[in-house]
C-alpha cells in the first residue's frame, strides 16, 4: 500500500521526457490482449474481442491486421524459432471484460499463423473446458502453454505432430503465466492456489512452492541470472521475490491510487536485469531494479485505468504493452532516462512498534525539472496504517540541478506484528514515480528504543510478513503425461 500527501506535483508537461507512446488499433473495439515482439522489433498482439491477429511495425508506425477463425478468449501469443506466431484460442468466453466470468465447457485450441501467407492452423486440445491462458517456445521449439480452468500444463511438438497434457494437482489450481529459467526448467504460477510449480520437460518431474499468505495470485512470472523467481501478484500492491533455495519471498510494493490496490499482472526481466511489471488498475509501467534496490512507475497517458495486462520485451530494450479497454497497444521507451533519483542513508531497519525512527533521504537531479515534487511512501502489507511517515520538506523544489536532504519520521502502529517487512520511499514528479526500497525488521517492544541499523540483517531470511517462518511448502510429484 502507497501512501501520498494530497497536493499535486507541480510540474510543466515539458520538464520530463516523454516516456510513453501509445497507438490506437485500427479496429474498433478489438480488445488488444496477448503481446510479444519478434527477433526484427515488430510488434505482434491478439484482438480477442474480434478474432485477430495483430501486427505492429515501430519503424513506420502501421499496423497489419490477420483474420482468425473462430471465435474466442485469445490469452497468449508466442513466435517459434520458424518466424511462426502462435496463440491461444478459447471458445467458452462469458464476458468480453478480462475480469468477468468464463464459461467452462468450451473448446480449447492451440493456433499458428504464418504471416507469409495468412494461412492458420489448429491443434485442439483434448481436455473440455481448458480455456488455454499462456503460450510459449522453448528450446527445441516445442510450444508450451497453460490450461487455466483445465489444471494442466501442455506441450506440443512440431516435430512429432503430437500434443501431451499434464495433470498439475488434483484442484482447481489455476494455471497462469508461464516461463523458462536458464537450466531449461519450466516455471508456471498457479493464480489460484497461491503457488509456482517448477516442472522439468525431460522427465515430467515437478516441484510445487506454496506462498501461503505472502502471495494470494500469482500470475506474471520470470526467473533471473541467480534463479530467484519474480511473480507479479494480481490480488496485492506489489511483485514478489522468491529464492527457491531459502524458500524465503520479499514483496516490493508499488504506488496506491485512492485506497485501490494496483494488482500487477505481467512481469518480465530485461537484458540489464530489471523486473518490468504491468498494473492493471494502478494503469502503469514499472520496473524495479534489484540491484539499486530502486523502482521506476511510468504512468500511463491513457486513464484512469486503460486495462494494461501483458508487457512484452522488444530487442532494443523498449518495453511493449496492451491496453484491453482503450483499444491501444503501447510502449515505454527504456533509453530514455529519468533525470531523478533517491538514495536513502539507511537500506536496513530494526523498528520498534509505537515507537519513532529517522531515515535521511537524497534526492538528486540531472536536470532541471522545473517544478516540484511530492513525497510519498509505500507498505508491503494490506495495512497502510501499520506504518506513518512525514517528510521534511514535503514537496522539495526541482528547479535546476537539485541536491535536496529530506527527512523521513516514521512511526509504526503497536498493533505491527514482528517480522521482515519492506518500506518504500518516493517521489513523484508529473508521470513519473521513483523509489527507493527499504528492507524493516519490525522487533518485539523492549524497554529502550531500538531504530537503529539491524547490522545482522542480511544473516536472517528475509519475508515480507511474518507468519511463515521463513518456510514454504514444498511438494514433489511425479506428472504421468496423458495423451
């Protein structure tokens, strides 16, 4: 949760780059949906609301649109090795809002369009009522993909024409958002049983990881270069870190607009490391990059909420997304950079409940903004009065190249319960929201005051909230593959 102070940034449109360029899909009411980018920068996405297949060239700025048979929910969309676009089709839609019901019962399938010709292609999937969500090649340009409502993952092989499914768990789990780590292992989240499952395609082997309360629906999904798993949480305020060797989980929460939580959902990590993630109803682009330990939100010109789900990453770094109500696709222009940023005296804290502590913040420009900026902070819980924090000044001048001392007072509530929780610090400016993350050891109360640097921080795992103990559950299971 995001806290702010009432007054507006004051700046002028012109102080900042413009991050942001967005593209009206010819189509009306298409329902751009799925998106990727091919190894040349053109832009492919789905139009779920009127059965096509878009395309999208930067260098001209023109759109090519492919009709699609049938008609259907279209989730994911993938190129093989071959050039070919692949997609998900489900024929059982209940409502053309993302957020409505889907009917169970209908057909599922799997489509390939070769943009060469137009000519597309189907493989059906067994399984009734599966509705394929996620779509992707892997290696051996196999496409993989996610059964939401069938609890399987499956494979099809180009080579061997064949399709196998596999039996997730015995519930109805969930299947999202699917990626590869750098071993050759598959990951998928389970959105509705609040886990990740790592499955291995060789021998059809998979490890299941609960989350407990620490994530209620994963959906968005990368591994990085240390095999740490990054999932966006499509029911909080925050994307989340997990270390599959320690089995520990850090959420680091984003901005809050009026109380509403902005429940990430895509979630990517580009060639320099960073996490990009979409919010659906925070109506923003960001990135956090772990090794600063800073986030970056771009908001998105269109609002208050465009609908953006999916993000895709381009070969030059730029940052693709779609926007399912405005009928828009979009991108964030990652070579243009922001003149601003925040570095916080402390990166660890021990706090004691009903008692106060000092941060000193550094808050720097590399340009005129022309303007002011507004501080804010943000809590990795549901609870934003866990936590208080005034800033002095509150709105720090930006005019010429700032070097401003801000200090942080925070406080937090004597209802905190103990445990690892993460603090963010920021400041908006115009469209543009920068932090700086905090890692906050919350101690049982004592007789002295204890705000000090929690020196043996990085010896303790690190969770965003107390209650699991630093343990997650771990079952393995031995998938047989049905034909």
């Amino acid at each position: 949760i995001a806290i702010r102070d009432s007054t507006r940034a004051v700046t002028a449109s012109g102080d900042l780059p413009r991050y942001i360029d967005e593209f009206t899909v010819p189509t009306p009411n298409a329902a751009p949906l799925a998106i990727t980018v091919d190894r040349h920068g053109a832009v492919w996405f789905t139009e779920s609301n009127v059965s096509k297949v878009g395309r999208f060239d930067p260098s001209t700025n023109s759109f090519s649109e492919y009709s699609i048979p049938g008609v259907g929910d279209m989730w994911g969309i993938t190129i093989d090795q071959n050039g070919y676009v692949w997609f998900t089709q489900y024929s059982g839609r209940g409502s053309v809002n993302p957020g409505g019901s889907i009917m169970a019962g209908g057909q599922g399938r799997l489509g390939r369009l070769d943009a060469a010709t137009g000519n597309v292609s189907f493989v059906d999937i067994p399984t009734v009522g599966s509705f394929p969500f996620r779509i992707i090649a892997d290696r051996e340009n196999r496409i993989w993909f996610t059964e939401l409502l069938g609890n399987r993952t499956g494979v099809y092989d180009q080579t061997t024409e064949k399709l196998t499914e596999y039996e997730v768990s015995k519930g109805l789990s969930g299947p999202a958002d699917l990626a590869f780590d750098q071993d050759g292992m598959l990951w998928f989240t389970e959105s509705f049983d609040r886990k990740v499952v790592r499955f291995n395609p060789q021998t059809g082997e998979s490890t299941e990881f609960s989350f407990g309360s620490q994530v209620f629906s994963p959906v968005g999904i990368s591994i990085d270069n240390q095999g740490h798993v990054w999932v966006a949480d499509h029911a909080g305020n925050w994307i989340a870190e997990f270390n599959p060797q320690t089995q520990t989980i850090i959420r680091y929460p984003t901005h809050m607009i009026q109380g509403d939580l902005t429940i990430p959902n895509g979630l990517l990590i580009d060639d320099e490391g960073r996490v990009w993630f979409s919010e659906h109803v925070g109506n923003a682009i960001g990135y956090f990059d772990p090794r600063s330990q800073s986030m970056i939100e771009f908001s998105i010109p269109t609002g208050p909420i465009s609908t953006v789900l999916w993000i895709a990453l381009a070969p030059n770094g730029d940052v693709w997304f779609t926007e399912w109500s405005s009928n828009k696709i979009g991108v964030v222009h990652a070579d243009r950079s922001v003149p601003i940023s925040l570095q916080s005296s402390q990166k660890q804290l021990q706090l004691e409940p009903g008692k106060e502590a000092s941060v000193s913040i550094d808050v720097k420009t590399a340009r005129d903004i022309g303007g002011n900026g507004v501080l804010e902070y943000s809590w990795g819980t549901y609870n934003p009065r866990e936590v208080s924090v005034s800033f002095s000044p509150q709105n720090p001048s930006l005019v010429g190249l700032a070097d401003v001392a801000v200090q942080a007072k925070l406080k937090i509530s004597e209802s905190t319960k103990s445990g690892n929780y993460t603090l963010g610090l920021g400041i908006e400016v115009g469209a543009v929201r920068v932090w700086t993350m905090v890692q906050a050891q919350v101690v049982p109360p004592t007789s002295t005051s204890s705000s000090q640097p929690l020196l043996a921080f990085v010896a303790i795992p690190i969770l965003a909230l107390v209650g699991l103990g630093g343990l997650l559950f771990v079952r393995r299971a031995h998938r047989k593959p049905s034909a």
